[in-house]
C-alpha cells in the first residue's frame, strides 16, 4: 500500500516528502520533464491537484504525469471532478476545520464510487486550513474559517477527532501561496497530543524551514509553488535532503 510506504519512508529516513503539481499551471510540454525532475531529485511522491481546473485537459495532463512517473502518484482533489484514473491513490480529504458541509461528507460521498471504481488508494486525511496572514484559494473556495495560529488547542482538538474518527492522518494546510506557513509551535502541539502522523504543507519556501517542521513533529512535508516560482534547479533536491533527515 502506498500510505504503508510514505510511513515506511518517514520513520526510516526522518521526513517524507512530496511535490504538489497543479495542473493548471503547466502546460502539457513542460509536465513530462518537470515529472522526471521530480522523481529524478529525491522527493517520495506526487501530489496532483489544486482548488480550481481553469482548463479542459485535466485528464490529459494526469496521464502525462503518470507515464513519467516512476514514483507514487497520488490525487489531491479539490473535488470529485478531479478525480482521475491516472493515479495510484487519492487524499480522501475531510475538511474538518470547517462547517461547510460540502467539504465536510457531501465530495466524500459524491466521491467514493468514482474512487472504487477507478481502484485507487485512499487516504482518509483530516484536512485543517490553518491561518496565513491572508486568504488563501482554498480558504475562499471552501467558504470556511481557518484555524487562528493563536490558538494551538483549537487544531489540537481537531487532530484528535481526526484520529478518533478513524482518520490515517491530520494536514495541516496554510495554504497555496501562504504568506506564513505553519507555526512550529502549532505542529510540535499537534504531534504531541495524536499519535497519527501529520503533513505540513502551505508558504514553505526553504529547506531550513522544512527541516524545522519536521523536527517538530511532522512526518510529511508537501511543496509546490515555490518549485514553480523559483529559478533553482536543485531546489527539489534540497527540499529532499532537508526532509530526509536520518540515513535511510
């Protein structure tokens, strides 16, 4: 199972990392080579997604990625219309720091047969927007609140009906394009009180700051746009060698 190896992956060698890919941020010619840079550069896994599809080939592009791919590829859908065959597992994403039903039950739903049908992995993930310093496009596409950085206990209690619930494991998300990511003070908070494993993701945009979060508690560090902004090649590889912490 894909989840058993990340897990395999972060207690041997300290972090496990992913790169995010929105497809609608590259064109289908430049997704072949940024795959092989990808699984080329140290890094553990896909992830495919984002919270809107401003283009038709979304489908199209997801099949470039996986014939690339040699390592595992996995949905990160902003909704059931993301989800796809051209991938071996999916984030089964529950926003439990909101109230917005839809985000909530109604995708997760609309979602499970298309998910048996296509035989991918899923991943119950209790997914957590946690605040900023301004809005994000899942904060405002969601319509909910995130969780203030002020108040640790408040993503505390959530982590734990995650893990009450079932869950395989908490995200702590700040967002695509974050302002700030994730407090350490919130993450090492978190850790501390569940025992599922946690992934840091949103405004993560050094190796330094990767390494810190693992250190505090997370086991998953997921990049994205930094990769697409910055102009360093190695950056992946960087991002990788922070992650990894202990030998494998």
């Amino acid at each position: 199972m894909i989840f058993d190896d990340f897990i395999r992956i972060a207690e041997t060698r300290g972090g496990c990392y992913l790169v995010l890919i929105d497809p609608d941020s590259k064109e289908r010619e430049a997704l072949e080579d940024f795959t092989h840079r990808i699984c080329e550069s140290g890094a553990d896994g896909i992830l495919v997604g984002g919270s809107l599809l401003l283009h038709a080939q979304y489908n199209e592009k997801l099949a470039i990625i996986k014939e690339a791919a040699t390592l595992p590829v996995v949905l990160f859908p902003g909704s059931p219309q993301q989800l796809s065959k051209h991938a071996d597992a999916v984030l089964y994403l529950s926003l439990i720091s909101g109230r917005n039903p839809n985000y909530l039950i109604n995708d997760q739903v609309l979602g499970a047969p298309l998910i048996k049908r296509m035989d991918l992995e899923p991943i119950s993930t209790g997914y957590m927007l946690i605040e900023s310093g301004h809005t994000t496009t899942a904060q405002f596409m969601s319509n909910t609140r995130p969780i203030p950085v002020e108040k640790p206990d408040i993503a505390m209690a959530h982590a734990l009906a995650a893990q009450y619930l079932g869950m395989q494991m908490v995200y702590l998300e700040a967002g695509s394009g974050a302002r700030n990511p994730v407090p350490l003070e919130t993450i090492k908070a978190v850790a501390e009180f569940v025992e599922i494993p946690l992934a840091v993701g949103g405004g993560i945009r050094k190796p330094a700051e990767a390494r810190r979060r693992i250190e505090s508690g997370a086991s998953f560090i997921i990049t994205g746009n930094v990769l697409e902004k910055s102009g360093n090649e190695h950056l992946i590889q960087e991002f990788a060698d922070a992650v990894h912490v202990t030998e494998s």
